[in-house]
C-alpha cells in the first residue's frame, strides 16, 4: 500500500479524514446544542415561503428534464471511469492505444450527437 | 532543486514517538495529530476564505467590505462564526429528520476527504494514493448527494427546485472537471499526486503543455465554478429567486456547514488547479535564469501552493463580480454543448501530442 505522511498507509489516513468530518459535524452540533437558545412558537416550525401557507405537497414530482440530465451524465461518467486507466498509460501505448480508445471514443460521441439530435439535450 | 522535504520533519517525529512509546500507540498519536490539524486548518482557511471573497467583493464594488472587527475586519469571519454557534436551531414541522440531519454530515465529509488529499508541499499530503486523482473526484462527487438530500427533505418548495438545479448543475459540470483532469493526466502519465507534482518539476503543465493544456485550464476554471454553485453559476441559491435554495430551511450552525463547504469547496477546486495546471508546490522557474530560479527556490513549498490557489480563488471569485446569472437552460447549454464536445476533442488533441511527442 502507499505510505505518507509518517509512514501511515494512506488507507487509514483516509479513515482519519473521514472521522475528522464527521466529528467536526457530531461537535460543532453538540456545542451549539448546549449554547444556543431555545424557544418554542407555533409558527417557526412551518415551511419557509413568502408569508402565505405552502399550498399542496412539496415533495411532489418534479421536472423531467432533470432526470434526462442525470441519465446523460451517468452514460458518460461510466465513460470517464473506463478511460482514466487508459489516460494513466497512454504514453507507454503509443499510437495503437490512441486508436483503439479513439473507436471507443467514436461511439461516445456518437451517443453525444444522436442525444442532441433527439433533442434530450434541449431545456422544455 | 532544494526545495525543503518536510519528509525529514515527519520522520523525525516518528522515530521521536516510536523510540519513548509502542509502534501502535505512535500510529495512534499521530492520527490523532493529523486528524486535529486538519481540521484546524479546515476551518481556518474555510473562514479567511469567507473574509477573503467579501473583501474582493467589496473592493471590486470600490466599497471597503468588513473594517470593524480587528484590523482590516480580518476577525470579523471568527465573529461570524460565533455568531453562528449560539443562534438557535428551529425545530422544524413535516421534514424528512433523518435525511435532514443527515445532509450536512455528507456535505462536510465530502469537502474533507477531498481536501486531505490537497499537496501541500513536499512529503505534505496527507492521503497519498497512487489513484489520488481519481479519488479526489470520487470524494467530491458525494458532496451533490448532500445538497440533494436537503433540498428534498426540507419540504419547501425552494429547497426542492434548489436542490434540483443544483444537481443537474453539479454533475453535468463534473463531465467537464473529470474530463480536463484526465487530459491531465493523459499528459503526465501518472494519476499519483505526487507524481503529477513530481513530473511539474521542468516546467508547469500549462506551459510544457501546448495548447491542450491551456484548453483544458480554461474548461478546467470554466466547469469549477459551476461546479461549486458559484456565480454566473449560482442558480441554486439565486437569492432573488429561492430565498437562499438547497439551505433555505437550515437554521444556526446547520447552515453554517453549508457555508463552510462550500467555502472550502472553492479552496478545493483551486488547489486542483494549481496542482494539475500550475506546478502544485514547484516554484515558477524561467529556463536559463539561475539566480532568478535560486531565488525562486527559497520561497517554501507551502507558500507556492497557497498563493497558487488563492491566485485561483481570485479568478473565479472575480467571475462572479463580472457575470450576470445565466439561466438554467443556458447554463446546461453551455456545459453539454459547448465544453463537453471541446473537451472530448481536447482529449484527442493531447493524446496526439503525447504519441507524437510534439510537447516540449
């Protein structure tokens, strides 16, 4: 495994940094739990809006254009995870690396221009 | 090049522990330093930040931005954050209490773990991974899920289209950061940060580079900032429109994580670019100046790094007072059908350069 600083695995520094996260949340949370001042209303546990009651259910559907967004991204952030390996060694490859991403590459973008063809690339 | 090795520093303390106590117990005791450090200097830089943008947003107005508390109002982010501390935390009605607590956790964690893996000079890094870009990316990526989550269970409206815009906004632009950092690493051939520093040795990326990397530092600056949600970007929290989105309904320190993150977030995303574009910790050298470049070395690794990132920093913070808000549609436009194909093109165009060696 990497080593770094003071010759701890980079594995369990990682940990480190994890529980350092969480524990600046768990005690910031903690300390201002004991400080802060506490009231009760009836009004301040309502919904944030502009003076008048929220009208229907906020946790509703929402735009689908969203959801099309996130799909697209998926396809090419699985794309991008395929190709880091082959960025690494890239150089050691030569040209028959380049042309054997750039096929797969092709069909990527390939998929770019259909999706924008369709029209999924558009805001309605 | 003699740079100072912080490695002699940290294994002198570690000989020092190991020689007064047992291996286990030393690996412990120095967890625990780490872990305080960082988060010391988390919070930290997370408020000089907070102080540092409204200043360069003051001064970019001709305002004075904050004066009172200490000199030059450098304290005033301290002020503010106590501030912060004892205000109340509502107790609100009809929200999600799990995911509602939960959110913050995941936004915090999210920015800390990408943060631990910044160089801050030689032998400083604290997660050191020989895929530590690819973990970078990975680690920052949570953050969205945070924001996510807090919009949806705050049960507001607000917070639900906040939160909405800002994952669509968020992912579609990690394309673009994902795609101009392994354009990056196409070119250093190493995706270790170290590595990547290590090989910035000659010359900085955007200069040995050609023009791929100058493309990839434009794309690189332009997608950071919407990645971070901030200005010409900020649709998520455009306060004209939802209050203050995604955290409309966190109140007292439970918005205040959101703050820091996001602070730190804009840290983040600098300290990338000036250890992928601008030498990380190497000090600016000019081929043929050798008392220019002694000199140059004197200046210590952590200084080079800091001042590269808030020279970054500065950048997108100046984006922000320039751009008028785009729309979301613009916004998503500008992403999918302008940086996105550049930079796949971008990809090709260095992987020719590297092949055929036509880079310096």
């Amino acid at each position: 495994m990497e080593l770094s600083v003071f010759g701890i695995q980079s594995t369990t520094l990682m940990v480190v940094a994890l529980i350092t996260g969480l524990g600046l949340v768990a005690a910031a949370l903690v300390i201002a739990g004991l400080i802060s001042p506490r009231s009760f209303s009836l009004q301040k546990g309502k919904a944030y809006e502009c003076g008048v009651e929220t009208r229907g259910e906020s946790m509703m559907q929402f735009k689908v254009g969203y959801y099309l967004f996130a799909i697209l991204f998926l396809m090419f952030d699985v794309e991008t995870v395929f190709l880091f390996p082959w960025a690494a060694i890239c150089r050691s490859l030569g040209p028959d690396g380049l042309i054997s991403v750039g096929v797969f590459l092709c069909v990527l973008i390939l998929g770019l221009a259909y999706a924008w063809r369709k029209g999924a690339l558009q805001w309605k | 090049m003699n740079i100072f090795d912080f490695g002699v520093l940290t294994n002198w303390f570690d000989n020092l522990l190991e020689s007064v106590m047992p291996s286990w117990a030393a690996t412990v005791v120095e967890c625990v330093i780490i872990g305080v450090l960082l988060l010391a200097v988390y919070s930290v830089l997370a408020l000089f930040y907070i102080f540092y943008e409204r200043k360069l947003c003051a001064w970019f107005q001709c305002r004075l931005g904050p004066m009172r508390v200490g000199p030059w109002g450098v304290l005033q982010s301290f002020a503010d954050m106590f501030k912060i501390l004892i205000k109340e935390l509502i107790r609100l009605e009809n929200i999600d209490r799990f995911l509602f607590a939960l959110a913050p956790y995941l936004v915090i964690v999210a920015s800390m773990l990408s943060f631990a893996v910044l160089p801050w000079g030689k032998g400083l890094q604290i997660i050191d991974f020989n895929i530590g870009v690819f973990f970078m990316i990975a680690a920052s990526s949570i953050g969205v899920l945070g924001i996510l989550l807090a919009g949806w269970s705050s049960n507001n409206k607000y917070t639900l289209i906040g939160a909405m815009r800002s994952g669509a906004q968020m992912i579609s632009y990690e394309l673009s950061v994902g795609l101009s950092i392994m354009t990056m690493v196409v070119f250093a051939g190493t995706m270790s940060i170290t590595g990547l520093v290590e090989a910035q040795a000659d010359g900085w990326f955007i200069f040995k580079g050609h023009l791929p990397a100058v493309i990839a530092f434009i794309i690189y600056l332009i997608a950071a900032t919407g990645e971070t949600n901030r200005g010409p970007f900020d649709l998520p929290e455009a306060e004209h429109e939802l209050t203050a989105g995604y955290h409309t309904e966190y109140s007292g320190i439970h918005f205040g994580f959101f703050y820091l993150a996001e602070y730190l977030n804009l840290f983040i995303v600098s300290g990338i670019a000036s250890l992928m574009f601008l030498g990380g910790w190497m000090p600016f050298h000019v081929p043929g100046w050798e008392g220019f470049n002694a000199i140059m070395d004197y200046i210590p690794s952590v200084v080079w790094f800091i001042g590269k990132a808030f020279f970054v920093s500065f950048i997108i913070i100046w984006f922000k007072w320039s751009f008028p808000r785009v729309r979301i549609d613009q916004l998503l436009a500008l992403e999918w059908k302008y940086l996105m194909p550049i930079g796949l093109f971008n990809l090709v165009l260095m992987t020719l350069v590297v092949v055929y060696g036509l880079h310096f």
